[in-house]
C-alpha cells in the first residue's frame, strides 16, 4: 500500500491450506438452477469421521435460510423450499472440525 504521502508498507502474508484433497468437488447439487426443489450428492465425500456435519443454506448476506443434519457423508439429503425467493445461494457442508464444502445454488420459482 502506498499513501499519499509516498510511504509504504507491506500486509502480512497468510497462508492457506486446502486439505480436503478429493472432496472439493465430491458434493453435487442438481437440477441447479432449481425451483427450489433439489438433491444434495454426498455419495463421493470423503470428510473425516465423526458427528455434527450439516448442510446449510446462506443467502448473499449471510443470513442462514435452511439447515439441516447429515448423518454421514453417503447420503442424497432431498431439499424442498417452494417458498424461498428467486436469488443465488450458498449450499455449505460443515463439520465441527471445521471442514467446509460450498456450492453456488440457483434458485427461479416457477
């Protein structure tokens, strides 16, 4: 960053690390764009073990729509939200271990 005055500095250096190896593109959402009638594909997850993992939907502030529990990781969660508006949607998958899994859902009621 340089100010006005012709000094600068530099922003620490954070590093990430993606360690979901095959799982970032395991989850499938389809039909997506839906009429808010959808099916979550588990089948290829791969998370690790244990309880707590749900599905959540977000809309673009943020704000929780829909959630769900998921008992494990094989699994086709069917979802029904006929009352939702038309937008566009963040699907999560987390775990309390702090694992994340997002998909874009498109949302156009008939």
């Amino acid at each position: 960053m340089i100010d006005l005055d012709e000094t600068f500095s530099y922003s620490e250096v954070v590093f990430l690390e993606n360690n979901l190896g095959g799982a970032a593109g395991a989850m499938k959402v389809y039909p997506n764009p839906s009429d808010g009638r959808f099916t979550v594909d588990l089948t290829e997850v791969e998370l690790s073990a244990g309880e707590g993992r749900e599905l959540r939907l977000v809309d673009q502030h943020g704000r929780e729509i829909w959630t769900q529990p998921v008992a494990d990781g094989h699994s086709l969660p069917s979802v029904e939200l006929l009352q939702i508006r038309s937008g566009i949607y963040l699907l999560i998958l987390s775990t309390k271990e702090g694992e994340l899994l997002t998909r874009r859902v498109v949302i156009q009621p008939s």
